[in-house]
C-alpha cells in the first residue's frame, strides 16, 4: 500500500483517479481548493477510511509525507482558467515549484497532468511529442498553455537538477461523467444543450478537430505511465486518435439524444486551435496503453451521467 497524494483530486479526472487508486488499495490524500471541483465527485469516498480530504491551494506550500503525487491542479476549460488568467498561471507554476518541492523532500516519484495545449495552434499534424509547438505567448489562452509548458520545464529542471523522478503525460481532450456542467468544455455544452433543447453553439464554422478521449482510458494510461519504469520520464501524448469535427461531433449528441435542438453559429475565440490529434506510438511502446472506448460509446455513458444530474436538479 502506497500513501498517494492527488492534487486537483475534487476535479474531473482527479476524483475519478483517486476512486482508481482507492479500489488498488492504496491511502489517498485528495488536496483541492475546490475553484472547479466539487466535494459531490468524492462525496461517496469520504466514508472510507483510506480517503482524506484536504482544502489546500497548492500555489501555497504543503508539508505531508507521501510516496507518490499527481498534479492535477489547474483549471482545465477555457473558461474557468480565464476568469482569473493570473491565478492559473500561478497555480501551474508556483504549484509545480511547491509540488516539485515536496517530491524532492519526501524522495516521491511524481507526475504531472500536462497538456496538448502545449502544441498550441499546432501547424504539425497530427502531434508528435517531439514538436514544439505553436503558441501565443500574448494571448487569452497563454495562462495556461504557458503556464503548462513552464510547469513541464520544471519538471525536467527537477529531474536533472534534483535527480527527482518525474513523469509528464499530455493529455488530449478527454470527457466522461463528472465533467462539471457548466464548464463551457464542448462536449458538456453540447450535451446539456441536446437534454435541454437549448440551441447547440458550434464557435466558428464547426470544421475545427479534436479527439475526444473516455476518461477511463485516460485514467488507464495515468496510472500506467505513474508505474512505468523509473527511467522513463516521458513526455508522452495520451489520447485518442479518433479526430472529428466540432460539427460531427454536435450530430452525434443530437442523434444519440434524439434532442430537437438546433445548431447555431457563434464566433470562434480568439487562437482557438485549428486541429488537434495525438500520435500515441510512444504510449503504445511505453505502456503497452492505447484507448479502448469509442466516441459513440463514450459518450452514451455521458449523456447517461447528464440526465440523471438533470432529473435530480429537478
Ligand atoms: P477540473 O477543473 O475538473 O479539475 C481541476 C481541479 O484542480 C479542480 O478540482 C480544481 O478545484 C483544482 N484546482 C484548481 N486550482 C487549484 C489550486 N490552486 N490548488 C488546488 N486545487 C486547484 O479539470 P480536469 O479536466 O479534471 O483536469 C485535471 C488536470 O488535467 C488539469 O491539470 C488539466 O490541465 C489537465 N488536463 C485535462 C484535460 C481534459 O480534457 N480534461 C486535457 C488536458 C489536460
Ligand atoms: N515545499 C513544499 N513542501 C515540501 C517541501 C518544499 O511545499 O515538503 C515547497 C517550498 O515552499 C519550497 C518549494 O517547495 O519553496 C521548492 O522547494 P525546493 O526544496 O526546491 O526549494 P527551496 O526550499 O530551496 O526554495
Ligand atoms: N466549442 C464549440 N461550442 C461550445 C464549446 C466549445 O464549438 O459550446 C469548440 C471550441 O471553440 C473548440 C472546441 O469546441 O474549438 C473544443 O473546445 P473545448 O473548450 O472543449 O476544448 P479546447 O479548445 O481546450 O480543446
């Protein structure tokens, strides 16, 4: 049994994790500020005596004694980490600089959840870990790409400076239930929009791509790059290389919901990327991971969580 701290724990793929972690019969510590997660997505954990619960922002300093820890903690959907653009930044940086800290002391080994948003705009596609991307340094989106990519750089600072064992995923976009409804994220939007029979808003002309992935391959391939041999440090891409439109993917919920909503058109914010999709050889390699979930099947277990969230909202 390992005593395992996850940051961002409250969140989205944070509680998902730490439910994973709990059910391999490790302790987990679940540090959050909850400013995007919610207790609801670890409400059914608290009664387990293997699962602690503490309100801490990791841009300020923690002293716990751990074996290992997944950094988390960042506000994921571009509304959230643009509300408070400075917050974020700090919360990447300062909160890597603490967590680093931490794992430098207690000799933990220590991963860090980056992100595609690394690549930026990516003019390579589809993406490599070896490109180095295409980012605005000025622009609205830049708290978090740069602050991401600055988080991995100390990783690796770490690793070299500090011999700390370090492991960097970038995570491609990934859904699931206990995304939080209102996030402004597309696939939520989309979904809570078809339940509703609310307009779906596609930004721009909707021929954008992205690849979706289950939060359970996701969850999969985590857990998988934490226990790969020490050497390996990555950065390694996990995602799904299934690449749609934003069009498409607004037809799929319709018809899965069998909603009568209709689709609108808004403008596309500013440096939104043009296309997106990871090349995963590495992980295939490394980890012997690659997803498992189809779009179609994913998202019938998310509209699935919508409803019910719906129905006792009611
Ligand atoms: P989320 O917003 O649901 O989870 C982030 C969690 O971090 C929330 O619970 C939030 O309250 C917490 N948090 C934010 N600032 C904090 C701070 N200063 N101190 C402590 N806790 C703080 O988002 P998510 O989708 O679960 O994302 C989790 C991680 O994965 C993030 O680091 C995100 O950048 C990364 N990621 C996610 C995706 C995706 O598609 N979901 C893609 C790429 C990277
Ligand atoms: N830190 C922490 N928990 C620890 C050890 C360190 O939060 O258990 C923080 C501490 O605030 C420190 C930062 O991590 O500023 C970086 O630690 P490091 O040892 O690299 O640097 P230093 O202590 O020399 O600033
Ligand atoms: N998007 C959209 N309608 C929405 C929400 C998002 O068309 O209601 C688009 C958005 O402009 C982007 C894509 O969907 O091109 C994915 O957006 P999301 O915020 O989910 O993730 P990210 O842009 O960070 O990949």
């Amino acid at each position: 049994m390992k005593r395992i701290l996850v940051t961002g724990g409250a969140g989205f793929l944070g509680s998902h994790l730490c439910e994973r972690l709990l059910s391999r019969g490790h302790e987990v510590l679940c540090v959050d500020n909850l400013f995007t997660g919610r207790k609801a997505n670890i409400a059914h954990l608290l009664d387990n005596p293997y699962f602690e619960f503490m309100r801490h922002d990791v841009t300020f300093p923690l002293y716990v004694e751990v074996d290992e820890i997944y950094n988390l903690a960042c506000p994921a959907s571009p509304i959230h980490y643009q509300f408070d653009p400075v917050q974020t930044t700090k919360t990447s940086v300062i909160g890597a600089i603490n967590m680093l800290g931490l794992a430098k002391r207690t000799k933990a080994k220590i991963l860090q959840a980056s992100t595609s948003e690394v690549y930026g705009d990516p003019q390579v596609h589809p993406q490599p870990e070896s490109y180095r991307g295409c980012v605005n340094t000025l622009g609205i989106r830049a708290c978090y790409d740069e602050g991401k990519r600055c988080a991995e750089t100390l990783f690796f600072d770490y690793h070299r400076q500090h011999q700390v064992t370090i492991k960097v995923m970038r995570i491609f976009n990934t859904y699931g239930p206990r995304m939080h409804p209102n996030d402004g994220r597309v696939v939520s939007n989309f979904i809570m929009q078809a339940l509703q029979g609310q307009d779906i808003t596609i930004y721009g002309d909707g021929l954008q791509t992205r690849s979706f992935c289950y939060v359970d391959d996701l969850i999969e391939g985590m857990e998988l790059l934490m226990n790969s041999r020490d050497e390996f440090t990555g950065p390694v891409n996990i995602g799904n290389p299934g690449e749609f439109t934003i069009k498409q993917l607004a037809e799929k919920v319709i018809s899965l919901t069998h909603s009568s909503s209709q689709i609108i058109y808004q403008p596309l914010p500013q440096d939104d990327p043009m296309q997106r999709q990871p090349i995963i050889e590495l992980a295939k390699q490394e980890l012997n991971w690659q997803p498992k979930v189809v779009l179609e099947e994913g998202l019938k277990k998310t509209i699935a969580y919508f409803q019910q969230m719906i129905i006792k909202s009611k």
